[in-house]
C-alpha cells in the first residue's frame, strides 16, 4: 500500500508504506533523502533492523507494552473522564476495539489491538521486495592489535559477501566528533589477503586513546551495517602510551577474604595506584575499567591529587554508595585484565593477570617499576616480599603555637612534634621521616642510630633551625593549620595528623597516651598524655548522651544529645552567662540566659542538637559520638569543669559516679536524676515507687498519690521539658502540686528512680 494517511482500518495501518513522502516535495527532508541512493539504502538497513530487533510476531514490543498496561491498569479504572471502557483497555493489547462514530451520525471507528497491528505490519514490510532482496552479510570483523600504542597504524579486516560497496567508518577524538571514511577493499593490496576472497582490509592510523569504528556494506538494494545498529553502536579499541608513565598500577588483591578490609569492615577487592615521578599529578578524570569497551565503571573525581611516592587506594566492591574510592566492578580471581587511563582515555598501563590466591595480592617488584609478581599484601605502602612493616609508633602530641611553655636547649619557645613508641620493643629510626609536605618528604630525617626505645618519647623541634644541635626539623608547624606526616625509610606514611587552628600555649595530642584521638590539652612534653577535669564548684557536668537513638526526646519529640549539669552545693547558684561548649576556641557556644538558676541538689539539661529556634536550652552544636570535650565555663569565662570521652555506645550515657562527684562511668541514662550505676532496666522496676497523676492533663493543680504510704522521705522532682527543675517536695502518701504559673507543656516527675509525664495545659 502506498497511501498516506487514510487509516480507518487495521488493514490499512498494517500495510502503511515504509517509504511515505519518497516523493513528495512538501515534505523536503525524507524525499531528498530518499533521493540519494546510499542513504536509502543505509535507512532501508536500520528499517529492516528495527522491525527485526523489536517487531517479530509478540517481540520485545509486546513484553514493554505488557510492562506499560500494568503501570497504568490501576489509574485507568479509577479515571471516571475516560471515553472508553475499562474492558477495552485490558483488551486492546492484542484485540481491535471499537469506539464509536467519529460524530453525530458518523460511522464506527476501530482501533487495532497492538499485537493484532505490529504482528500484521511486521509481516506485511517483511514481503516487501525492499526486505526480500538478498542483503551484505558481515562477519569475522577483526583488527590487528587489541591494545595497539598511541600512533600505531591498525588494520582491520572483514569478511562480506553479496556486496558492491564496503566502507569504513571511524573516529579517534572525544566530544561527538563525526565519523571519517574510508574504502575498505578485497583486491590483495590493502592487507586483505588474497584478491576477491571475500576479506576486505583497510588501515587506520589510531592518534588518540582510542579508535572507534563500524562497517557499512551495500549491494544495488539495501546496505547493512556492522554492528546492526552503528552509529549508534561500534566497535572500540583503546590505545596505551608507548611506555610506562609515573602513574601506574602498583599492586591488587582480587580475592580478599580477611587480608584487609575498607573503611566500612568489608574485605572487598582492591587496586592500589601509584605515583613513580617527582612531581604531583592531577589525577580528574583519570579511569580504571576491567572491561575494556567500559571506562565509565571508575572515574577519580575532579581535583584528586596524587603527590610523588604517593598511594592510593580504589576498592573495587562495585558500591558506589561508600565514601572514598569505589569502583563500579568486582576484580575476577580467575583472571582478567584492569586498565588505567588518563582523562583523555589513554590507557596508560594495564595488567592482565590470571587465577589468584585468595589473601596474596599481586604487584610490582621494584615497588612501581618492576614486573607483577605474588606477594603479601603491602596496601597503601612499597611494595615487598616481606609484606607489611608494622611499626608500634605515633605522632603523639604537637604544638603548633608556643608562646611560653617549654623552651629548646637554646631557650626559644619553639613548635614541637612529640613521637611515642607504644609498643614492647625498641624501634630503630634510620631514615625515618617527618614532614608538612606532603610533595617533599625531606624536611627532617633521623639520622643513623636513632632508637626509640619501648614507652619511650622523642621531641622533634619544628622551628626551620637545623644548626642547632637535637633534633631540629626544616620546617616550622602553621598554628592555623596545615598536616604533620611520619614516614619510615622508604617513605611509606606511617602516621599522619590533620589539624585546624590551634591556641597559643594548647597542644594537641592522643588521648589515652598513643593509641587514642587526638584532644586539646595541656602540654605534656615528652611524657603521657593527661587530660584532667577541672571541677572548682558546685556545679558540675554531671552526665552527658552523645548518641541518642531512643532513650529520651526533647520537646519537639526528637531524640538529640544532651547535657546535664548539677548543683552538688547547698545554696541556688545563678547561671547568668555560664557557658558550654565543645570547641576550646569558642567557649560560648551556648550561654545561659540572664536569670536561670539551679537549686541545690538539682539538674539542668541542655539539648546539643545544633537547634537554637527550638524553646528551652538548645545548644549550637551537637556532641561527636566519635568522642571530643566538653567545657563548662563560668561567667568569668574560666573553665569550671570539662570532660574528654572517645568512641560512644548509642543510648548509653557517661555520667559521674557517685552523683555530681565521680569519675565518668557508663551507665543507662538517668536524664536530670540522680546517677546510677550497674542498675538495669529490671531492677530500677524492681526499686520503683509505684504513684499515680491526676488529673492529667491538669489545667490549676494535680495530685500526686504513692500506691502505698511511705516513711522514706520519699522527695518529689518535676522537670520542664528543657531539663530544668520547678518543683521539689517531700511526700509521704498524697500531695497536690499548684501548677497555674507553668507553662502549657510535657513535665517528667520523678520519685526515685521512677518517672512519669504529666500534661499542663
């Protein structure tokens, strides 16, 4: 059929010309490019491949248009505006339906089930002469290297029969350069083998990271193309520079079962990086693929840096979820090959590898030049065969602004790094390294027959005066922050420290002494780290929850961190501008508003939730379940009390023992009462004092009514919901507590160790 647009019938949209406007001049685009003959048959190629890719009798159309009537089957019957029925639409994927007339008066109106039309139009187009005709056919596509260099001239070969016509098209440029042409010929002069033997060849000269390409074969009716649907899809080979560059892969593992694990606990697949030049390079956009027509499994993102003897690490667990490094692939343990290429997708060095032992990592021996070879695993450090060096030492203690602490042997105040060998053994420190730059490892070396005895300290003098006789570095620390870095003998980075701005006369060091984090502190210059709490008054940080899950909410129903302060003393204090914090160099994070007091033998809570448009006492910072300090100053701004506390375990609290006087312990929390310690949940039910509230909600007044009369003395607590307390009273069986001056709110009552909540409106 050869008609236009009279498609009243299925008949007629099924056998609807695959050539309409051939040759019609209103519509210029499809007849003039009809007119050429190659085009035409190039557009008679695709047509064929598309009817033969997606339109057999129930093809791939038929499983999507399944897929789509069941997304939108519910949303079609709850439509009450549709001009057709339900049944209609369940059955017009396959059975012609009828709609009515097409006005008044108008005849009936069909429209074709879609598998009663494509199963006819595909049947119909594929006996058409244009379809029928003998078509190219291409097969053994080859090219002459699979990983050729960049400049190398490439052949590539096929074999094609019924054809007239063969050309090849490709490209060797990023950003959507077009294709570029050339014959391909069977005449035995174009590296094709013998003459008319089927096998066409033609040469191409690859000047970038890659080449890629398709065929295109046509005879006097219809083309083909190779692969079926270029340009869209072709073939790819990618390039490699001529020799090995200062960026290489180093070293993998491929079967990681508990050699080492990422930085979320999982002993995943791994390829480590490294960099064999004297200069840093930018690493944006640089690749890492197992699959060599796929470069986008692992990019390095935009400003990645890799500085000279440098290492780093890409896991290769298929979890792009993760933070740091992660690619896209999982690394075969029976063999395969890894490429890298730069941001120009050149690769620039592979390795093909075969069956690997599960926990033996394969790398360069040299460490980033020589060939691969089995190995332990030396991961983020120079390659060996002895495996990784474990050294017990740590930057331990530094301070990077010193104004009149501790003096060098020629009586200046200078910066200083203290080491710390937290081990059982000496440790020789021939050659071993400390540094500010990273790009330059060379600022302080230990010089031959320096030891660092078990539990022993060293003090490195960061003051740019190597004249003077010790230990003195050729660099100085910046008090507004920079990176201190301890190297071994062959550089490999054994400990480094990251640090912001410091405070005159304030080091930073680890803490507990050697293994923990880093806390400000008073110095302890070559000597264990001590962090003391001060605590000169009455009121005391008394406990604290850095990670709350479900234990306790504010107001607002949120389960934030808290702080809870106590007065131990006899008398009220006033809280007029006492500050918390916990940042040594912004002590007034959170200050008490003028006219807040705390009674004797009473609580306050304040919320750390980073929340100060919420009522009551929301802090502007929030506590690090990693571990920090807390400090609690006066209104003289004097540190009155503080707290240092590392890695927290969720809804469990740090709190003193005994109450207000104590050292830390942990224990379940006891928001605003008194601590207990070693007391589970079933016993404090086992100590409560049964009591009952009514009327709750209470509007003037509530009672207070104990299940059973007591001579203990028994005292009443009620807290607001900001942890303050608002009344206290002794109660034996009842007592009515006068609630008009509060505040519409939640209140926690406590007798004991019981509690209960009460509503004022």
């Amino acid at each position: 059929m050869t008609g236009s647009g009279n498609l009243n019938n299925t008949t007629a949209a099924q056998q609807l010309t695959h050539l309409l406007h051939q040759n019609d001049a209103a519509y210029p685009l499809i007849s003039k490019l009809l007119a050429v003959p190659t085009y035409k048959k190039m557009y008679l190629a695709h047509v064929k491949t598309m009817l033969q890719d997606n339109f057999t009798n129930n093809g791939p159309y038929y499983t999507q248009a399944q897929a789509m009537q069941t997304t939108i089957a519910s949303h079609v019957q709850a439509d009450q505006n549709k001009f057709y029925t339900y049944a209609n639409f369940t059955s017009n994927l396959t059975n012609d339906v009828s709609t009515g007339g097409g006005g008044p008066g108008g005849p009936p109106r069909t429209k074709p089930g879609i598998t009663n039309l494509m199963n006819g139009r595909y049947s119909y187009l594929m006996s058409q002469s244009d379809f029928t005709a003998a078509e190219p056919i291409i097969s053994n596509v080859t090219v002459s290297d699979s990983m050729p260099t960049v400049g190398d001239t490439l052949i590539i070969n096929a074999t094609i029969t019924n054809e007239t016509t063969v050309l090849l098209r490709f490209r060797t440029k990023l950003g959507g350069i077009s294709f570029e042409k050339v014959t391909m010929f069977d005449d035995g002069l174009h590296q094709d083998g013998a003459a008319n033997d089927n096998v066409y060849g033609a040469e191409v000269k690859i000047d970038g990271g890659f080449l890629e390409y398709y065929i295109y074969a046509e005879n006097s009716n219809i083309g083909k193309f190779s692969p079926t649907n270029a340009e869209h899809e072709f073939y790819t080979v990618f390039s490699r520079t001529k020799a090995l560059g200062n960026i290489v892969i180093n070293e993998f593992m491929a079967s990681n079962n508990t050699a080492v694990t990422d930085q979320n606990g999982e002993y995943d697949d791994w390829i480590e990086i490294y960099n064999n030049g004297t200069s840093a390079v930018n690493l944006s956009n640089y690749r890492l693929t197992d699959d060599a027509s796929d470069f986008s499994l692992f990019s390095f993102p935009l400003g990645t840096t890799i500085n000279p003897n440098e290492y780093l690490v890409v896991w290769a667990d298929k979890n792009l979820t993760q933070a740091g490094f992660h690619a896209n692939f999982k690394l075969s343990a029976g063999g395969e090959t890894i490429l890298l290429t730069d941001s120009n997708l050149v690769i620039i060095d592979s390795i093909t590898y075969g069956s690997q032992i599960t926990d033996t990592s394969f790398g360069r021996l040299p460490n980033g030049t020589g060939n691969f070879v089995d190995m332990p695993h030396t991961i983020g450090a120079r390659n060996s065969l002895t495996g990784l060096v474990s050294y017990d030492i740590a930057i331990n203690e530094f301070l990077a602004s010193n104004g009149s602490t501790q003096a060098d042997q020629d009586g200046e105040f200078d910066d200083w790094i203290e080491l710390y060998n937290y081990g059982t053994t000496p440790i020789s420190l021939d050659g071993f390294r400390l540094s500010d730059d990273k790009s330059n490892f060379n600022l302080f070396s230990f010089p031959a027959g320096t030891v660092l005895n078990a539990n022993d300290y060293i003090v490195i003098w960061a003051d740019k005066d190597v004249s003077q006789a010790g230990f003195h570095a050729n660099f100085k620390l910046s008090a507004s922050g920079e990176t201190i870095y301890l190297t071994d003998s062959s550089l490999t980075i054994l400990d480094s420290i990251s640090f912001t701005s410091q405070s005159t006369d304030t080091s930073y060091g680890r803490y507990p002494n050697g293994t923990g984090s880093f806390q400000t502190m008073n110095p302890t210059f070559n000597s264990a780290n001590v962090i003391h709490s001060i605590v000169t008054g009455d009121i005391v940080i008394n406990e604290f929850l850095a990670s709350n899950s479900s234990t306790v909410a504010d107001q607002n129903g949120e389960f934030d961190d808290w702080i809870e302060l106590f007065n131990k003393g006899n008398t009220t204090v006033s809280l007029d501008n006492y500050s918390l914090s916990d940042d040594i160099n912004n002590l007034k994070a959170f200050t008490f508003p003028i006219g807040t007091n705390l009674m004797a033998d009473s609580f306050i809570v304040v919320w750390a939730d980073g929340d100060t448009t919420q009522t009551g006492f929301h802090a502007n910072f929030k506590l690090s379940a990693s571990g920090e300090s807390i400090y609690l100053t006066n209104s003289a701004m004097t540190i009155i009390d503080s707290v240092n506390f590392t890695t927290q375990v969720t809804d469990s609290s740090l709190g003193r023992y005994p109450n207000g006087t104590g050292n830390f312990q942990r224990m379940y929390p006891t928001f605003a009462s008194k601590n207990i310690i070693n007391t589970g949940i079933e016993t404090i039910h086992n100590q409560s004092i049964q009591f009952g509230l009514y009327p709750n909600p209470a509007n003037e007044s509530f009672t207070i009514e104990l299940s059973k009369s007591s001579t203990n003395n028994n005292v009443v607590s009620i807290y607001n919901n900001t942890g303050q307390l608002v009344f206290q009273s002794k109660i034996n069986k009842h007592l009515t507590v006068n609630s008009t001056k509060w505040n519409s709110g939640i209140y926690f009552v406590r007798i004991g160790s019981s509690s209960a909540k009460i509503i004022v409106d």
